[in-house]
C-alpha cells in the first residue's frame, strides 16, 4: 500500500561497477519491501572508491 493504493509486483535492485560498466551485484525484491532494506546487501567492500550513488529512498542517518 502506498499512496492509499495497493501495488503488486517486483523491484530490481543493482550495484554497479562504474569503471568497467559492469552490474556486480542484483537483487529483485516485492514491492512491499522498502528499498532501504536491501541496501547494505548490495553495498561490496571490495568494489567501492569511497562513493555511493542511490535514490533519496535509500537515504538515512546511518
């Protein structure tokens, strides 16, 4: 339910390699799950410089 509507379906997620234009890492999740939670288990420590790009969905204080 979001907006006072019912949603069924599915959302890709994905974690890119953006110096070889590669995507490393997918998830495909129900819409009922909320795009924060599947965040950390996109995230790899050993394809990451430092920076993260993400929708303001993923966005929190940690």
């Amino acid at each position: 339910m979001k907006h006072g509507k019912t949603h069924y379906g599915y959302k890709n997620h994905i974690s890119i390699d953006r110096k070889h234009k590669v995507i490393r890492k997918y998830a495909i999740r129900s819409v009922e799950i909320h795009d924060s939670q599947v965040f950390k288990e996109l995230l790899d420590e050993n394809n990451n410089n430092g920076s993260v790009w993400a929708d303001s969905a993923y966005r929190s204080a940690e």
